[in-house]
C-alpha cells in the first residue's frame, strides 16, 4: 500500500523522501518492526516512540511518523512530520485496515460503569436476532462467534482496526464495543467511524491518570463531540454529566432514564433476586436482570436497539431472554442455602449500586457479608470511600486483597480503613489473602446470608508483583461452598 494512501486525512506538515513509498507494515512498535514497515513515534505515559527511531530503522522501517524530525536523518527513509502522532496512528490504521468500522455499524459504550453489560448484551441481542456480530470488551472480543481474548477495555490503534477488518471478512454487520476513556485520551479510536455511541455515568474512578474529574468527563465527552451527523448519540439522563455529553455533538440526540423524563423512560414494578418487572415507554417486560443499575443497561440497550432500526415488538421479547455478563452480579448458591454474588463493582459507585440493589431485595433477616479490596498502582483517592460505602450498606465487611501489583496490599487496606468510622470497626475484619477472606465469608455464614464478592468479577487472576496467579472469585467461592456442611 502507497505510504500517500495509509496518510490519507492526516494533516500532514511535512514530508521528506519518497512520497510514493510502498508500505508492507505499521507499527507503533520499534520491537515489532521489519523489512517494508511504517513506524509511527508515539509520545506515550512511560516512554517516547521518539527514542526509538533509530533502532526502528536499523530493524527495517522504511518510513517514520513523528512529531520532532531526527537531527540525522537517512537518505533511504522517507520521515513524515505531523502535529499529534498518536491521532494520526489511528487514522493511519483505518486507512491501512480499509477503513473497516465504514463497512458495518459499529457502536461505541463508554461510562465509569455499565460498559461491558451494555456493549454485551447489545452483541447477544443481535446475534440471537440472527445478525452477523462482533464486540470488543473487557471480557472478551468476538468476531461472529469466535472469541478472542482480551487485553484491554479498548486495544491500539493497530490491534482495534485488525479486529474489525477480521469482522468485515466474517460478515459482520454490526460491531459493539467498549470505549475507555484512556483510549479516547489516547486518540486509539481516532479514524473509526461509528454509528453510535452510548453514554451511562460518571463516577470516581481513573483519577490516577486524569487527575480530576473535569478531565476525565471530557475524555468521555471527546467522543460524542467526534460523532458524526449521520450516528446517534444515547445519554443517560440520570447522570448529572448525561447532558453534558450531548452538548456540542452533530448526531442525533437521543437520551434514557429511570427517574426523568427521556425518549427510553423505565420505571421497575417489582425486582427480586431472580430478576425484575419493568416498565419501558409503557411497556412491561420481565428481564433476568436484577437491579436499578441493570434497568438502567436495559434502557440504553433498548434505545440503542431502535435507533439501529430492531422492531419494537420483538426487541422487548429479545430482552426477557437476556442474561448478565459474566462476573456482572453473578449469583451462585449454596446447598445450604447461603447465597453468593459475584461482581465487577471496582468503583464507589458500583459498589453501591450492587449494594443497594442486594438491600432492596433482601428481607433483612439474614446477614449481608462484603468482600473488597481495592488494586494497586491506581487511583488511590477511591480506597477510603470504597470502604466506607462497603461498611455503610453491609451487616459485616472483609477487607482483602485485589490486584495489589507492586504495592503492599497491607497498606492498601490501611487506607481503605481511612475511610470507616471508629464507631463501626466492629463489623469489619481484615484479612490480606483473598481465598482466606472469601473462606472466612463462608463460614461466618448461615443459611439465607447473601456474601457479595466485589472487585474483581470476570477476571480469573490475581496480579501481585508483577506476576498473574490464577484466582477466579467465583471459582473460588463455590469449591468453600461445597465444604459447608
């Protein structure tokens, strides 16, 4: 491919050599570059491309992208000027790629929480349909049927664009896709084209790497200011920042609640453990869902279904028959009757959300046991209010590792413990190994307890120094079932 055609829309300033160069490969990559290669010098959080021009070249680039030309240059490479080259980068592979996300629809989600349900239980709805998807989530990535591991909530550039020319080739007609708000910062979703974005809430979490809220919002807002006047644009009008999101965007405004009024309005009638009653835009439907947060997923994924042009009618029968995604309020009982709950919540926010959907099922009879620990190496300034959202919604709380990385998880706990008051120490206990918390749980309890297990949700490992040892919560949590007697 012409190095003019993979440039194509890139605001270029300058360009020295060859402008006629035939490209074999891109990268970001110095490690990952050969004979024919277009090497882009990217400025990222722990090192610069720029350092490794020279290697890229010795290693077979026959053009680089960067933002500061090198003193020495080589007269067999052609160097390319540009203003942003992680923006370009992106661009860049959608033209190399053949513009893939152009071909089929593709819908973006992006939120603190919500995500993963929504882009989810979007592909399981149109898939169920009979439609031709792909999803790219925290979980997993699917191309049609086949499912790919997952890396990132959203990959590079490169790895996104491959991914979806993948699902062209499949035949896919409709993609659905997680969009962080690192990867909007970032510009990985510069030159996607998509057919509509999703917005669900705002809420602490990421601070390490945006540094206040203001900047995290905007990330999130970046993206609906990019949507083009032919996509749709569905907030969530619960969410203070909901109409923010919707402020400078050319697509078509569109919006969802459960407390205001909206375009896709819900009311729940009856929620149980098993499920709830709700009501959306007058209609009844019974899902399998539990929760005020999942009625919430449900009416954005009802709203994104329309604006794609699903019937009306069958889309609410559609639903009923959807399930969560996996770690996302996943239940597992014991024979004895002690009721377990698996979940992501990594998030003041979720957590509370999950906690205050267990309070208004239960009877309060019984005990509600919290398991929480918070991960390492990331936003610190959440660790206090996780705890105390924990000890202010639960009978008894555990205290535990999550991902700890390179930090002691001791001390993670001890500031997490920042956050309860002395008067409610009493009903908490601290235990650093996570499989002993979760034992612990077990057998402080008795038959109709519940025991949420919050943090960590879908992921089947523990991430400490650097290493990922196997540890699946639920995994672990049925076999101390299966030792109650």
């Amino acid at each position: 491919m012409k190095i003019k055609e993979i440039l194509v829309n890139c605001n270029l300033l300058e360009i020295i050599g060859d402008k006629d160069l035939d490209i074999l490969n891109i990268s970001f990559d110095s490690r990952k570059v050969d004979h024919g290669t277009l090497f882009f010098a990217v400025r990222g959080t722990q090192v610069d491309g720029h350092d490794y021009i020279d290697k890229a070249i010795e290693k077979g680039a026959s053009a680089i992208v960067c933002e500061k030309l090198p003193r020495k240059k080589s007269d067999q490479v052609t160097y390319v000027k540009v203003d942003n080259s992680a923006y370009v980068l992106g661009v860049a592979a959608s033209n190399f790629f053949g513009n893939p996300s152009e071909k089929m629809k593709l819908v973006g989600v992006t939120g603190t929480n919500g995500k993963t349900t929504i882009a989810t239980l979007l592909y399981r709805l149109f898939t169920d349909a009979g439609y031709s998807c792909g999803l790219l989530s925290t979980i997993e990535n699917i191309i049609s049927r086949e499912v790919i591991p997952s890396t990132h909530t959203t990959p590079d550039p490169i790895e996104l664009n491959t991914l979806l020319h993948q699902m062209v080739e499949k035949g896919c007609e409709y993609a659905f896709m997680e969009v962080s708000s690192h990867s909007v910062a970032q510009d990985r979703i510069a030159g996607l084209h998509f057919a509509g974005g999703i917005f669900t809430n705002l809420t602490h979490d990421h601070l390490d790497y945006h540094k206040t809220m203001a900047n995290y919002r905007n990330a999130k807002k970046k993206f609906f200011d990019s949507l083009p006047q032919s996509a749709f644009a569905l907030t969530n009008l619960d969410d203070k920042n909901g109409a923010v999101m919707l402020q400078n965007t050319k697509a078509k405004k569109l919006s969802y609640a459960l407390k205001h009024d909206a375009d896709f309005k819900g009311i729940v009638l009856e929620s149980h453990f098993d499920g709830m009653l709700i009501k959306v835009n007058g209609t009844e439907v019974y899902t399998q869902l539990v929760g005020g947060f999942n009625a919430s997923n449900l009416l954005a994924i009802y709203g994104a279904a329309i604006s794609l042009g699903f019937n009306k009618d069958e889309l609410l029968v559609e639903i009923s028959k959807l399930h969560g995604a996996n770690g996302r309020f996943d239940m597992v009982r014991s024979d004895c009757g002690i009721v377990g709950i698996v979940d992501y919540a990594h998030t003041p926010d979720a957590l509370e959300n999950v906690l205050v959907t267990i309070n208004d099922v239960r009877c309060h009879k019984e005990t509600l046991i919290t398991i929480v620990g918070c991960g390492g190496n990331r936003d610190t300034t959440k660790r206090p209010e996780m705890a105390a959202v924990a000890v202010k919604l639960s009978d008894r709380v555990i205290l535990t590792s999550d991902n700890p990385r390179n930090e002691d998880p001791d001390e993670i706990i001890r500031q997490m413990k920042a956050g309860i008051a002395e008067e409610d120490m009493h009903k908490v206990l601290s235990i650093t190994n996570r499989g002993e918390a979760i034992r612990t749980a077990v057998a402080l309890a008795k038959k109709g307890d519940i025991i949420l297990l919050a943090g960590k949700g879908h992921e089947n490992y523990q991430e400490i120094n650097g290493v990922k040892n196997h540890f699946d919560d639920k995994e672990v949590l049925s076999a101390a079932f299966k030792e109650v007697k």
